[in-house]
C-alpha cells in the first residue's frame, strides 16, 4: 500500500455511474504526484493515509459495492509509525 | 485514479477487433507521457479527466461490454479540485 | 494502454510451453525502454503500435487462447492521431 | 517480487475492517521509496524482506483469510543471495 | 514482459509456506533494479530472460501449481533478437 497526503476534493459531475456519489480525494504521493481514490473512512485535508490499488481497491469497498469502479480506495488514517533506529 | 489531458483522437484502422469501434484518446499525464484509453464518456479535447486501468477499465464498460480489450478507461470529466489551504 | 515502437523480433528457443509459438516482438517506449509482447496482428518492425498489459493482455488473445501466458498483447496498428491545437 | 528493508511499524488506530489487526510494516525500497504491507511471517526492524504485490498479495494471506484487503504481502525473510561473478 | 539479466539465487530459509521450495532468482533490470523472481525454467548467472508479472505470473506455474505465491516468474532464455535496422 502507498502512503499519501489528502490534498482536496474532486468535483465531477460528469462521471460514471458505477463510481456512484462516493467522495473522490485528492491525494498526494512522497513525489508530490496526485492521484484520485475513493474515500470510504471519511478522511480530511491534510490527512496521512494509505491506500490499495488494483483489484483490492473494488475488494476493500465490500461485498454490496464490488462493482463499483476504482482502482484506488483509501483504506487507514496513519497515526504515526515507529522508526527503526 | 490517475489525472490526465485530453491530447487527441488515435486513428487505429488495424485494430484488435475485441476493441470494436470505441473511441481512443490520446491521454498526457501530470509528466508529459501519452497514453491511449476507451472514452464511455464523450470527451473533448482540453478535458481534464481521471481514468481507471487495470481489470477496473474493463468492469467500468459495464456488464455487456466487460469483453471488450481496454486497460485504461475514462471514467469522469474533472470541473475542479477544492485543495487543502 | 501503451503506446511503442515495434523493434525487432525476440529469437527464445527455450521459453515456456505456455506461449507456444506465437511471435514475440521487442517494443521500445517513449522514453527508450524495451518491452516484450506477444503479437496477434502481424506487426512490422518501425511500426508505431499499441499494447494493453496485465489480465487484458490474456483476453486479447481470445476464449480459445486465454491459457496463453503473456502480460502485454499488441492491439492496434496506430495509423496517426490528430493531436489538440 | 520486490526487495525491501523493514523501516518500522505502521499505528493506524482508524483503519479498514478488512484489514483486521494485521501487523503493518513500513519497508523502504532500493530507492528510499516507503510502502506498507501486511506482515504474516513476523519480521522485525532492519530484515531485508521480499513482498509479492497484487492479486497474489491476498492469495499470500491463505484461503480463510484472502478476503483481507491488501496489495502488499511480506513473503520472505532473505538470508543473503549470491551474486553472479 | 520485462527484459532481465540473472544475477544470482536468493537463499531464504524464513519463506512463506506458498512459495514451496521452487528457485528464487534475483533478476536486475535494464536500469540495475533487482528483484526476484520464480524460475520454472531453470536459468544460469547472466542469462538473459523476460519474466512475466501479476495473475499471469501465477499462470505460468501451471494448474497444479497455481496456488503457489508469485507475481513475477521467468518464462524464456532469450537467444538473441533481430533488431530494426
């Protein structure tokens, strides 16, 4: 899973029905890259969170809304991590 | 989901015919590389628009589509981003 | 999908049985990288193409043919795109 | 798979059921690039491990646990590899 | 496929029970990144091969073995190929 930072929200009302009316983040990678993912913990900007990608994108939304379409679903708030020293 | 430009329209007459005749847009990404995806949603060039890849872009063809060739689709036309202050 | 320059032909005689004996061709991307790709259309070297990757890649190469083991398919002679002005 | 050294323990009080309480590991790639992943084998800080990423990474999990969300699964711990001379 | 040169065997005791006791090669790419791979075909140091990723990686391994953890394996020693003039 890659570490983001939530970075906004997207608006987009021309967009596919299977993606239904789920929040769309914004989302900043280490590189500074954004990236779009479907938001289902209810996350803030400025948020450190992590994500999965591909088929485990669809898996993480549950068995009632596997059909619909992502290929990134924010799935943890980071709180911190521990370092190795 | 990645962001990216509407550049164009590719004329492929030798294609896979497991791709019928869907219309393909050239895509240019945060970086500049070009990209071709299955447009569902009527695209025009200019467009900002975030697609699916992987088995996502088929699945996002919809179930009497889900046969058709594609790794990268259109998945919605971007208005704007609200981002973090 | 991507987008690639077909560069030559790969001679493999010890390769897996999986991928029979369908032609594999050296694809180079924009920035120079090569790539291989089983070919279903007939390509020729110099040819501009394009190729879909992952699970596509599998059912590109039809009900019959879908054990084939591969992970980049050519889909497309790309004849020209018209890019935005 | 991709190589990667353990860099720490990841705290996510607010994470997807999906996940259950998995211990997550931050690992550092040859680049210095972070990721995390679900640890089944148990490695500590400082192991250089190996990690099978996508479709395989639930299927690393075991079948009474390959509904858990994730796309990066520690698989090994590497005792040393010999290099070619 | 990704184009690799073998660069030596990985010996890790502490391995996940899915991935049996099958070779691990260390694999290193055209820009000098390592990384590991399932051989079924048994290569030598300094072969050059490709090496299929993802689901197809798993397909490779053949039905009765397709429960095994891999998302990268080695499916051909490439003899030469016949560049574009």
């Amino acid at each position: 899973m890659n570490i983001f930072q939530v970075d906004g929200t997207l608006v987009c009302t021309d967009r596919h029905p299977g993606m239904e009316k789920l929040p769309l983040r914004i989302l900043r990678d280490q590189k500074g890259k954004i990236q779009v993912a479907v938001d289902t913990i209810g996350t803030c900007d400025g948020n450190w969170v992590y994500a999965v990608s591909g088929s485990a994108a669809r898996q993480a939304l549950g068995q009632e809304r596997v059909h619909i379409i992502t290929d990134l679903t924010i799935c943890g708030i980071i709180d911190f991590w521990d370092e190795a020293e």
